[in-house]
C-alpha cells in the first residue's frame, strides 16, 4: 500500500517503517567515539545518510527498495545521533565525512554512491570533494552549501512533530539521553554556521551529482538548489512535487523512485 504521511502523524506515533532484518551491524572505534553502522542485501553499494536529530531507523522505507532493487544499502548513525557517541569537539560536517570514510574503511568499501537527506547531505558531498576516489556519485536532498540557501525559521505542526518523534528516539537509543538539550544546541549551531562552500569549491566537484529539491521544504531556498545545480559541473536538479523537507517519510514511493532513477544512470 502506497504510504502517504505528509504532515508526519504516523511518522511522530509509529516512526519510519521498520528496519528489515541483518546480521551485518555493528560498532567500530574512530577518533574516540562509537559509530553505528548496518548493511542490508548485495550488489553495488549505498550509503544513506540521515539528517540532523534523526538516525538511520529513518530510512525504514528506502532500505527495502534499494535490496529489492540490487543494491547493498549501508546505514550509518552519525556522531552523535542514534546509537553512534560524540566527543567534546563540535560538530562538523568535515567531522562527519571523517567517519563515513572510517565506515568505508571497516567495510572495505572502496568506492560507494551517498545519499544524504539535509545534514547528510552536506556530509555527503563534502566527503565527495575531500575523496573523489571513494565516491562514484551524490544524490544531495534538502539542503544548503553556504548559510544563504536557508530559509528564516518558521515553526509548523509537522516539524512540531518530527521533533517530537527525534526527542522520543534519542532517549531510546542514545548512550546520553539525558543530553539532548545540549546535543541540539550543539547541532542547531553547526547548521547554523556550516558549511561554506564557495563557487569555486562547488566548481571543483567532479563526481555525478543530483540535486533534489522539494516543492514545499520548510527549510531550504529552491534558488540556492538551482545554484547548486548550475555551479557543480554536470550536476542534475529534480524538484519533488507536493512534499517537504520530509520527503523520505511523506512520499517515499515518489523519492525513492528518484533515488533509484540516480543509482540507473551510476550503474547502467
């Protein structure tokens, strides 16, 4: 049955739709703190990663597609967020792309295709233009590479929502529920402030790159995605119709099309 869940009721009661089951998950030690890290099915690699606040229990309805489809998906918790820990270093997205190469390393995963949802996004096509060799494309939803593309904050019942749904999952899988305060602070100031990727930064990127941008996100300026998309070489850009920045969760029918559509053109 096709899932429809645009203003996140089922996602705030139920969450994402459960993760299938793997004997591939584990823990490796990078730098000091836990990573977590699964992998499902077979076949060219993908490595999902989730926003800010969330963990990667949040690609439960991408995860199937992708098996079902030929691809060996690799969820990661960031730094921080899920089961992985964090250190007293602030968050960063270079920090980030840091650990997704540790993962990669673990896995012996020499080269993989990203998927990064907002704050993995910027992750993603960081580690892009930090190990081109590692990185064979980006798929970049909802998000920004300079603190321009954001959109003035406007509280709404679905991010209400989602929030109440990230507040409840941090005190079920973190190593420091009682920290999550300070964990968003520490978060909302890095989103704040990073990344600062300028023209000429994006103009050095050299891998396939697909810009996704939704039609309603709460979030990020549709003129920064077309920026985007004409400043890194070669790079697409597909605007989502009727969804947000939660597109994953609303629609995942219509976004994981389009994922699967990017993973084709990769490995056709």
């Amino acid at each position: 049955m096709e899932v429809n869940d645009d203003d996140l009721s089922q996602f705030e009661a139920n969450g994402a739709a459960p993760l299938p089951a793997t004997g591939q998950q584990s823990y490796i030690e990078h730098n000091g703190i836990r990573l977590w890290y699964a992998a499902y099915g077979s076949g060219p690699s993908v490595i999902l990663l989730h926003g800010g606040l969330g963990h990667s229990g949040n690609w439960g309805y991408q995860v199937p597609a992708l098996i079902n489809s030929g691809y060996r998906a690799v969820l990661i918790d960031t730094r921080g967020h899920g089961r992985s820990t964090r250190d007293a270093r602030p968050f960063s997205y270079e920090l980030m792309a840091s650990d997704v190469l540790a993962v990669m390393d673990a896995l012996h995963l020499q080269k993989a295709a990203l998927v990064g949802w907002s704050d993995g996004a910027c992750t993603a096509l960081i580690l892009a233009a930090k190990a081109p060799a590692r990185v064979a494309g980006v798929f970049f939803f909802a998000c920004n590479m300079d603190p321009s593309g954001v959109k003035p904050f406007e509280t709404t019942p679905t991010l209400d929502r989602c929030f109440a749904r990230h507040t409840h999952d941090y005190a079920e899988l973190s190593a420091t529920p009682e920290q999550f305060k300070e964990f968003v602070e520490d978060v909302s100031l890095m989103q704040r402030t990073q990344p600062n990727y300028t023209l000429d930064d994006l103009a050095k990127i050299s891998m396939p790159v697909t810009i996704v941008q939704s039609e309603h996100d709460e979030f990020i300026k549709r003129e920064h995605a077309l920026y985007l998309s004409s400043s890194i070489p070669n790079a697409e850009l597909i605007e989502l119709a009727a969804v947000s920045h939660f597109a994953p969760l609303q629609r995942p029918e219509k976004f994981n099309a389009a994922i699967l559509t990017f993973l084709g053109k990769l490995w056709s």
